[in-house]
C-alpha cells in the first residue's frame, strides 16, 4: 500500500514519509502534494526504497 504521512511542527516546518514507493516517484508524488503550499525545502532524506529499480507494467493491446 502506497501513502504519505505529513508531518506539520510547531516551528512551521513540514516533514514527510512516503512508504510504499520505489524510485524516485516518492519524490515526484509528494511534490505534487506540496505544491500549493510552496514549502523551501531545506534537507531530503531518502530511504532504502528511492535506490531500487522501479519496475513498470505495460500492457499493449492492438486492434486491428
């Protein structure tokens, strides 16, 4: 299961953890999330998951 947890502090920073991902579309899904609040970001940890290979599922189907 893919989702995002926003954690908003007192200080008025914001941080986040996406689980489920792998990739960068971590990255990719949160900054679409954070786009309307315009956050500075000031550091980017990523985890074991931003490393490995997203795998992609296609499926073609011709009609001819």
């Amino acid at each position: 299961m893919k989702r995002i947890v926003f954690t908003f502090k007192e200080d008025g920073t914001i941080s986040t953890d996406a689980e489920g991902f792998t990739g960068n579309t971590c990255i990719k899904e949160t900054e679409k999330l954070l786009a309307d609040l315009n956050p500075e970001l000031k550091e980017r940890k990523v985890k074991a998951e931003f490393h490995a290979e997203t795998k992609v599922k296609s499926k073609l189907t011709v009609q001819g």
